[in-house]
C-alpha cells in the first residue's frame, strides 16, 4: 500500500480482534492470535504509538437513551486553513457533538448531532450556526434511522462480521449513577480494566462488572471499538452520500443488503432528509473508490437518483456518550 505503514498477519490478526472486542483481554488476543499475552501487549502498544490506533471508544445505541441522531453537512466560505481548524474545534468541544469529520468535497464538515426532540435539535443546529457565524455558506442535515458498523474489512477476506448497530429513537432506558459513572471514564478508554475503572469512579468491581454486562445485554452498549486512523495505512476513506430513485422497498433493501457485504465499504446508514442512504468506504487510490462507484451505478441505476462524495482527512471526534444531554434529560 502506497504512503502507509505495512502490517504483518499478527498485527492484522490482533487489530481485527480489536474490532471485534476491544474489551477482550490481552491474554484472550493472544491465544487467538498465537503469541504470547506478553507479545500481544506490546504489539497493542505499538499500534497506539505509531497512531494506527488513536484510542478505544465505547459506542452505545442513542436511539435505546430517547435520542436521535442528525447528520449536519457543512460548506465554509472565508475560510484559511488555520482558521477552519480553529472553528472545528469550537464544534469538537460541544458535548452533543458526537462526530466530527472534515474533507474535500461539496460539504468541509460533517457533524453528528444527538438530540431528544425536533425542537431542541433546530436550537442545536442553530448554535452550531452561530459558532459557524459568517463562515458559513450552506448546510443540509439529514436524520438517521439505523446505521450498522460492519467492520474494517481490509483486515480480513471474511464478509459476515459481527456488525454494530443505530437506531432512530426507540425507548428511553434510563442510566441510573452507576451507569453514568462507568460510562464517562471508559466512553473514550473502552479497555479501560475493572480495576482501573473501580479506582476512578470509587465503585467496587462486582458493581462495575454486573452493570457493564447490564448495558451489553440490554444493547445501551454496543460494542467496544478501536479508532483506527486509515490513511496511517495507506488507505483513503471516502464518504458515499446517495438520495434514492423512488423503487419498490425490496429493490432497496436488496441494495443495502449488498453495500453491506461490499469488500471495501465497511459503514452503512440509511437517514431521511437531504440524503437517503450513507456509506463509508476504505479505497487504495481514488481509482478504486471509481471502480465501487461505477459497480454502484451499474447495478442500482435504478434506485441511485444522485450522489456525492467527500475524501475525509481528519477525524475529530467519535464519542456516542452525550453526558450533559442524559443528565439533563430534556433541553
């Protein structure tokens, strides 16, 4: 791979793992890896130091807190590099912010927006326009109403992976203090051992243990992920943008099905709103992504009535623990 870090089948192995758990234990990864605990720890440190790996994250399900998710598209005019740094991360620090990308494209930014009713997400997006003020040249948003996480699929031939997923808001299962407590110091540090997290939150280890398997199995939590930074191995990540043709519901869904199973497209959200469907895919050059868009249109002209595309460069922000917007319940 061009420009990017090489890994060995071990460090694969282990990064896939991770993506399956990234909770599971050090002497777990190795067993399944074939090394030693010892090995296997070192080799994840590694990771981290070079940046492959920039943390762990924990992903709940907002639609199971009363939340939904909205998907603001963002197009700066007036702006030098410096300064559109600088006015990212004024949007990066905001606690409902819950995603933050920025590319080339028709759209410089992409924001995930939590939000427990239409009223407080328009005073939301209006307070994202204000911190935007006069850089702002146009905007769209979109509502999700479910997204899977399949898996980086450059790491393995396998298309049936364990896939994480979004809804739209369902239910509103409250977190009572303990949840709270758990979430806030492993929502970023997802390895974070029982031990560890008893020691920052006071709780004892029976507690930590019987609640975080609480919010496993009632899905609050999903899954537990490494941030994976692509393009450290030679990867472009490039974001699919499509509104639907209006095509019978199984012509569709027969579309999904096979994004889904797509070698090289590893997200997959379906939003009502400026677009009808996102997908995230992991290309080697530019002509690849083409080839994917080509096979795309090829197959589902029919249901594809227009697309863009943004090449993503940075990632700031993956946190789907929106503390203030629990706490406060209602804004």
């Amino acid at each position: 791979m061009a420009n990017g870090q090489i890994l060995d089948e071990k460090d694969r192995k282990i990064l896939l793992e991770l993506d399956r758990d990234a909770r599971q234990r050090d002497s777990d990864i190795a067993k399944k890896v074939g090394i030693s605990k010892q090995v296997a720890n070192y080799r994840i440190q590694k990771l981290s130091d070079s940046g492959i790996i920039s943390n762990f994250y924990t992903i709940l399900n907002a639609g199971k807190l009363g939340l939904n998710s909205y998907y603001i598209f963002l197009q700066f005019e007036r702006l030098n590099k410096e300064k559109e740094k600088e006015l990212l991360n004024k949007i990066n620090n905001l606690d409902y912010v819950g995603w933050l990308v920025s590319g080339t494209g028709r759209w410089d930014a992409v924001a995930l927006v939590f939000a427990d009713a239409i009223s407080t997400f328009d005073r939301l997006l209006n307070e994202i326009l204000l911190v935007c003020g006069d850089h702002i040249h146009e905007y769209v948003f979109s509502t999700l109403i479910n997204a899977e996480h399949i898996s980086y699929k450059f790491l393995t031939q396998k298309t049936n992976q364990n896939t994480v997923k979004q809804t739209e808001k369902q239910q509103n299962i409250d977190l009572d203090d303990a949840d709270m407590k758990i979430l806030d110091v492993i929502a970023q540090d997802a390895r974070m051992s029982a031990v560890d997290i008893s020691k920052k939150t006071k709780l004892p280890i029976h507690v930590i243990t019987y609640h975080l398997k609480n919010m496993v199995k009632t899905k609050i939590i999903e899954g537990f992920k490494p941030k994976i930074n692509v393009n450290k191995l030679g990867y472009q990540w490039h974001l699919l943008l499509i509104q639907f043709q209006r095509v019978k519901n199984d012509r569709w869904k027969e579309f999904i099905s096979f994004c889904k199973q797509h070698p090289k497209i590893y997200y997959v959200t379906s939003t009502l709103g400026a677009y009808n469907f996102m997908m995230d895919t992991h290309v080697k050059n530019t002509e690849e992504f083409k080839e994917v868009l080509l096979e795309l249109k090829e197959k589902y002209s029919d249901v594809i009535k227009l697309y863009e595309s943004i090449i993503i460069f940075d990632e700031y922000k993956i946190d789907y623990f929106p503390e203030e917007l629990i706490k406060k319940g209602s804004l």
